[in-house]
C-alpha cells in the first residue's frame, strides 16, 4: 500500500497548473510544424508559422499559450493500492489555486452559472477519478479554454443512424463551429455509453496523442475518414482558408443500450494543453 500526502497532489497539481498552459505538448507542435510544411496557401502557412511562434514564445515562462488560461480539468487515475492521507478533492482545488497565482494565470470561473461572479481564483477544479490497479497515482491537469468548449455538442442517435450518423454529426458540429473554437482544431468524439458517458469520452479523447489511433481499425478508419472530411471543409488556420482545418480526430467508445447510439463531439483549439505526472 502507498501512501500519499494531501500536500503531495496539492504540488503536483499546481505545477502542472502551470506547466500546462506555457508548454504545448511536443506532439501537437511537431504536428503543427508538419501541417505548415504540407500547406500550400500562403495565408494558412503564414497563420501556423505565427502560432509556432507562440508557442516558443510561451515556452520561455513569461506569458502563457493563449489568454484563456480555461477551466482546470483534473483527470486522476488512482491505483486502488494507494492511500491519500488527506481530502483528495481540497488538495487538488488547492493546487490550482496555488498553480494559477503563482503562474499568473486567468481567473475564468464564476460561481454561479447566472449571477456570474468570477471566484478570483479559478477553483474548483472540473475533477475526474477513476479507479485503476496497482499503486500509482496519475494525475493530468488540462486547461480547456470555452472558445472551444462553447462549440461541443451532444446527440442520441439512433442505432438505425450507424456509422454515417456519426460521421455526418461529427462534420456537421465542426461546419457549424466554423472558425470560432480557433483552428487549427484537435477533436475528440465519445460514441456509447449514456447521456453523461458519452461527454466524458470526448473529452478523454483529448487527451490521446496525437496521430495515435483507436485500437479497433473500424473506428481508426473512421477517425482517419473524419479528419479528411474536416480538411476538406476549407475552414483553415483561424477561419482563412487553406487545408488545415484540425490536427487530429480522436474517437473513444464504450458499450451501450441496445436501443441507443449517443454521439458527443469536444473539440479544442491548436493550443490542445494536458500535463501529466505520476506519484
């Protein structure tokens, strides 16, 4: 049995708070780098060569990726052979706390949905744990800004829907976010599960490397399919065209009702920031 100390999620989480949102994972920028050197509109490849440069711009510590520092979502994978000495819950609103003042960072949660009030602090955190073996504890903070957040959508297909369902749901959600979540995009889509499940494996989806695919090739044809017909809309970098509209399509699944087929579609900006540590 491990045993861990509330103060040891506490410090983890907050610099992970800030490491998150000054650092881009080295897969989404070689990506990015990749789709500059394929693209063939000046514009579009003027637009991604800016965004690499704020990128390394970032990376030096003085200002973050993007403005919208986003919500903290927490995902913890917690071994069942560990022990947390201490409230799990306060120590992680704690660490972001800590990790967006110390960083910097902007204050964008409010307390209440209609009376607004900005908490001053960005707690707390959007906090997800799941049950694993072993004695580890894996933690991953990932800010998401609600530029992107704001174009989501969640639908209960039917089973008679199939796969062109999916598909036509998950191009139809993009088309209509156009240039608003700022593309170059990153897309996760949750099919199965329920109403609730299906969200969350959207945005797990995220949280995939980028260019790793879904383990059954039926879904990674499909994402391949999906990321073609994205590019192909012709919204580009920052809505001005070129052939660069996403990054990358993750799908996750799970079972579900035999009567139903529900679809989520999460998407994020290029600034697609997760930071992950092990205890």
């Amino acid at each position: 049995m491990k045993e861990l100390r509330a103060e040891q999620i506490t410090s983890a989480v907050r610099e992970l708070c800030i490491e998150a949102n000054y650092q881009l994972p080295p897969d989404v920028t070689a990506c990015i780098r990749a789709c500059r050197e394929r693209e063939s509109w000046p514009v579009a490849k003027e637009i991604l060569g800016n965004i690499l440069d704020n990128v390394q711009a970032a990376a030096g510590g003085d200002y973050p990726l993007c403005q919208d520092t986003g919500l903290a979502c927490v995902f913890i994978r917690l071994g069942q052979d560990v022990h947390i000495s201490g409230d799990l819950r306060a120590a992680v609103d704690e660490g972001v706390r800590q990790g967006y003042r110390d960083g910097y960072l902007r204050a964008s949660a409010v307390r209440d949905p209609l009376q607004r009030v900005n908490t001053g602090d960005n707690m707390p955190a959007l906090l997800t744990v799941e049950l694993a073996p072993g004695e580890d504890c894996e933690i991953t903070v990932a800010p998401k800004g609600f530029g992107s957040e704001n174009m989501g959508a969640l639908k209960m297909l039917r089973p008679s829907d199939g796969a062109a369902g999916v598909r036509r749901f998950v191009l139809d959600t993009v088309r209509a976010a156009g240039p608003n979540p700022c593309p170059p995009i990153v897309v996760g889509v949750g099919v199965g599960g329920s109403f609730d499940k299906v969200a969350l494996c959207a945005k797990r989806a995220l949280l995939r490397p980028l260019g790793q695919h879904h383990p059954d090739p039926v879904w990674a044809a499909m994402e391949e399919e999906l990321l073609d017909g994205i590019n192909a809309l012709g919204i580009g970098p920052q809505g001005f065209g070129g052939r660069t509209t996403a990054l990358s399509v993750a799908i996750e699944t799970m079972p579900t009702h035999i009567t139903a087929l529900p679809v989520a579609v999460n998407i994020n900006c290029h600034v697609t920031r997760h930071a992950r540590r092990v205890l």
